[in-house]
C-alpha cells in the first residue's frame, strides 16, 4: 500500500494528462535543481528524489495503472480536481504575474473551456519558460495542439470542434470526438455537422438553416440571371441572323 500521493507531490490532478505532468515534473525540476534552490543542499536533494519517485511512476502507463488502484483503494485517498501543496505554482506567485499580466485571466478562461489540465500546462510553460511576451501565441499553440489530438487535422472538423468548445458545448464537442475517434475519414462530416446541431445546439443551427437559406436564394438569383443573360444574348444573336438573312435578301432582290 502506498504511503504517497504522487499526484500532490507535482500538484496535479489523479486524471491529468501525461502532458501536464510532464510540464509540472519540468517545472519542480528546475525550482528544486541544487544549482538553483535558495535552501539547504540536503532539502534540494529530498525533494528531487520524491519528485524523480513520483515522475518515474506517472510516466510509465502501467506502473501508474498499478499505482492508481492502490491509491484509489485507501480510504484516506481524499483526492481532489486540482490540488496543489508546496511543491507547486503557488497561487499566490501567479497573482502577482496577473497583476502585470492581467490579459492572462481572459487566455486561462478560454483555455478552461478546453480543459482545466490545460490552464496548468499553460501556467507552468510560462513559469519555466518566462516567455510572458509569447503569452498569446503559445496559448494558441496548446489550444490548436489539443484540439489536434482529439480531432484530427481536418479543417472542417477543427473549426466545428472549436466552435463548440468556445461557446461552452461540452456534450456536443464529446460526440463530434467520438465520431472523428470512431469513424476517422469515412466520416461523412456534413451529416454529423446537421446531427450534432440539432440535438445539442439547436440556435446553432437555426443560424446553420438562416445562412443555408441565404446561399440557397442567392444561388437561385445567380441562376436566374445566368438564364437572363443567355435568354437576351440568344435574341440579341437572332435579331442580328434576321437582320442579316434581310440584309442579304435586300441585296439579292436588287
């Protein structure tokens, strides 16, 4: 039976993504690197082998497996969504790169809608990376990131996906995952485009028939002036054949 929580060591949640512990286990190693930590020596080094403990375990699919059940199986295991000890961001550190940044609120409340694991990637990238003038960009590149990885590269699947997720249709972005997971380029994207409106989004689709309705007249009005055109380019080419079948008989009778 295991006596530590891993997941409290690097400030994760028991559900994070290998991503996000990757990031967290990045960031510890750096503040706890005995070139770096302000503290004693031997503090350094504790923390870097409870850290190095906890990594090694979460990184490896099965060990992490293995530990999850006995962890899960404690009944003093009170886990939490996001529970940070020590060893983490403190929130108070991240106020203050608020306080400089107050832009960040608005990219970590969009990030939110992706993923909460993603708001902490986010947070520790800028921590250990101190790229804060790249805030945007690599917001943007997490978020194009994720949505890659669970709903492939097509374009048209990817600005669904992102138009779901950012107007707060979680259950409706879960099935277009499931369907671009399930089905993969046999998707016929058009029909789960039309389902997933109706049964998730139906002012969504309202707005989907409006704008359908719209192209439908102006293809009609195209239609209608293309057959214009032709009607009076085809009188105005018979006009000039009789004209000239007169002209011609003119000449003949003189």
């Amino acid at each position: 039976m295991t006596n530590k929580n891993y997941y409290q060591l690097l400030g994760v949640a028991q559900d994070a993504e290998d991503f996000v512990i990757r990031a967290a286990y990045k960031v510890l190693a750096q503040r706890y690197h005995p070139d770096k930590y302000q503290g004693s020596k031997d503090e350094a080094a504790s923390k870097m082998h409870l850290i190095n403990e906890a990594y090694e375990t979460l990184s490896d699919s099965q060990q992490r497996k293995i530990y999850d059940d006995e962890l899960n199986n404690q009944s003093n295991n009170q886990s939490s969504k996001h529970n940070n000890d020590s060893n983490n961001l403190e929130d108070s550190d991240w106020e203050f790169i608020v306080q400089h940044y107050p832009d960040l609120n608005q990219i970590t409340s969009m990030l939110e809608k992706f993923s909460p694991d993603l708001v902490i990637q986010y947070k520790l990238d800028l921590i250990s990376s101190k790229r804060f003038e790249e805030r945007e960009q690599i917001a943007n590149q997490l978020g194009e990131k994720f949505l890659e990885d669970h709903f492939g590269t097509d374009k048209k699947i990817l600005k669904f996906a992102f138009e779901l997720i950012s107007t707060g249709h979680k259950e409706a972005a879960q099935e277009l995952n499931q369907a671009a997971r399930l089905l993969g380029d046999s998707m016929d994207f058009d029909k789960v485009y039309i389902d997933i409106q109706k049964k998730y989004c139906p002012e969504m689709y309202k707005k989907f028939e409006r704008e359908q309705a719209v192209a439908t007249l102006a293809i009609q009005e195209a239609e209608r002036r293309k057959e214009a055109y032709y009607e009076k380019q085809n009188k105005m080419w018979f006009f000039v054949f009789i004209l000239s079948v007169l002209i011609l008989f003119g000449f003949w009778v003189l």
